[in-house]
C-alpha cells in the first residue's frame, strides 16, 4: 500500500494539470513494484499462523530480505513519485504563467505542498521508527485538512448561494430583505473573485466555439473540462465559467449537447440510414446508450425515435 501512494499522487498531479495518461497500458506499469513485493511476500503467506507470529515478534526474523526489498522500494518509489510530480506542478506554472490569476496559484501551491508533505513522510520511514512516522503522518493529515477547507473549489453552488441570502441588504427594518436573488445576482456572485474579465470571457468563447466547429473536438468521448482548458490554455475554472455564462449549462450538458445536434445531422443524412442510432450516437462522442437517451430527450422533448417519426 505505501508504494501505491506514490503512484496515486502521481496519477492525481497529471490530472490536475491536465497531463492524463491515453495509455492504459502505460498506467498498469507503474503498479509493477507494488505487484513484484506480493509476489516476493508469498512464502511468508504459505507458512502457518504461529510462524507467522513468531516472526512478527521476532522483528521479521527469517524475512530480513524481504523487509530490506521493501523498504528500500518505498522510499525510492515514494521520493521518486513525489520529485516527478514537482516536476509536472512547475511545468505547468511556466506554460500557463501569464493565464492563471490568484485563485489558481493557491490550487498549484495546494498540489505542491501535497508533492512535499509526501516525500517529507517517505524519508522519515527510511530513517524514524514508528512513534515518529506516524506522529508526522497525524500533522500531514491535518495539514490537508487545513489546506483542502481553504480550496475555492470544494465548496458547491448550494453553500454558494446559502451565502448570498445571508449577506443580502437589509431593508431598512434591520432585517433581510425578502427579495429573492436572481440567477444573474447568484452568478455574479459565485464568480466576483474568479478574476475573469469580459474581454478575456469573449476571447476563451470564441476560441472555444472554433475548435468545436473546427475540429468536432466534442466527439472525443473521455474529453474533459482539464484536457480542454489545456487545449485552449486556459485555467479550467475560467472554461467552466464561461460556458456557464455564455451557454447556461455546465461542461458536460454542453458538450453533450452539441452532440446531441451532431448525431441529429448525421442521422438525417440518407448514408446513415445503414447504420443503428446508437452506432451514430458512439460515432459523436457518447459512450453509453444511457446516456445518449437522457440527453437527446433533455435537448428534444423526446425519445430519438420519437423525434425523427416527428
């Protein structure tokens, strides 16, 4: 388990930054240590329960080799995970330097700090007994907590707008006003801080409404807001703010919707009458038939059958 740590912190800085891994293949590597050291454990597995206690109560006596393997693997895997995900945090500050404002430096800054509280606890495994080790794990677990609260991003629209009517203008008598916020207050609300001006909001949209047009870039099934922030170089919080502005939906209504109007064009086509509609709904980008039902029947009003005897 302590080795697939290191991995698993490796995995979540490439997806942060948007830098995730199209091989699956390449992915089960790095699980080939943790694999090796079960496979290395198996004769102790084999032997009897006593024996297993005794060599619990004898400091691993019979199997220093295999502690020696372990250890040894842990740290370097742990250190080596933890460097390389540093590496990965500060490449992406330097391509996104001039895009990024300070909501996003606090979010980079979060990952860097994880990538050193890791490798901070890897070295004191290698060199501490276990007062030390945990009693550093215990402060390390406090401090995610600490830093984890202080992220824009965990909070949701619901304690968001629980806010605003806590904050709104009294009218007069000391008390709330009883008028309801609109949906244009709640928005301008939720993203005051984001930093994101309208000429800059413009100029993402139209970027973004290009490389849709262009390139069809929605028919790529594990597309995500980080991969097509970073296609368009810029912060995910800024694509998700503009599209919630610009179209009224979240991310993935609204790249579900446009395929939801490419699917409706193919499958009017006289070529495509060959074909079943959830071949075309797959060739658009959709990767279950679920999914493609609720939104087409979202966007329509009906069922895809419903719609073209309509």
């Amino acid at each position: 388990m302590p080795v697939m740590l290191g991995v698993f912190l490796y995995l979540y800085v490439r997806e942060i930054t948007g830098n995730r891994l199209d091989n699956n293949w390449i992915t089960l590597l790095h699980f080939v240590p943790t694999i090796l050291l079960v496979l290395l454990a198996i004769p102790f597995y084999m032997i009897t329960g006593a024996e297993k206690i005794y060599v619990f109560e004898n400091d691993g006596e019979g199997f220093e080799w295999y502690s020696m393997i372990q250890n040894t693997v842990v740290a370097l895997s742990g250190l080596t995970y933890s460097i390389w995900s540093l590496v990965i945090i500060n490449r992406h500050q330097k391509s996104i330097k001039d895009k990024f404002s300070n909501t996003d430096k606090k979010e980079l800054q979060w990952l860097r700090l994880l990538s050193i509280g890791f490798a901070v606890i890897w070295v004191l495994a290698a060199f501490f007994d276990e007062v030390v080790i945990y009693s550093a794990v215990s402060v390390f677990v406090l401090c995610i907590a600490i830093f984890g609260i202080n992220q824009l991003s965990i909070f949701n629209s619901n304690a968001e707008l629980e806010d605003i009517i806590d904050n709104q203008p009294t009218n007069g008598t000391g008390k709330p006003s009883t008028k309801t916020p609109s949906k244009e207050d709640i928005k301008s609300e939720k993203y005051a801080k984001s930093g994101l001006s309208e000429e800059m909001a413009s100029e993402i949209y139209t970027s973004l409404k290009v490389l849709m047009e262009d390139s069809s870039y929605y028919k790529d099934e594990e597309l995500t807001l980080i991969e097509l922030s970073k296609r368009l170089e810029v912060h995910p919080n800024h694509l998700s703010q503009v599209i919630n502005e610009m179209e009224g939906k979240n991310f993935y209504n609204y790249i579900n919707s446009l395929r939801i109007n490419e699917f409706i064009k193919l499958a009017q086509l006289p070529e495509s009458k060959k074909y079943t509609m959830i071949s075309l709904a797959y060739d658009c980008g959709f990767s279950t038939k679920s999914t493609f039902n609720k939104h087409f029947k979202l966007q329509t009003g009906k069922t895809p059958t419903d719609f073209f005897k309509s």
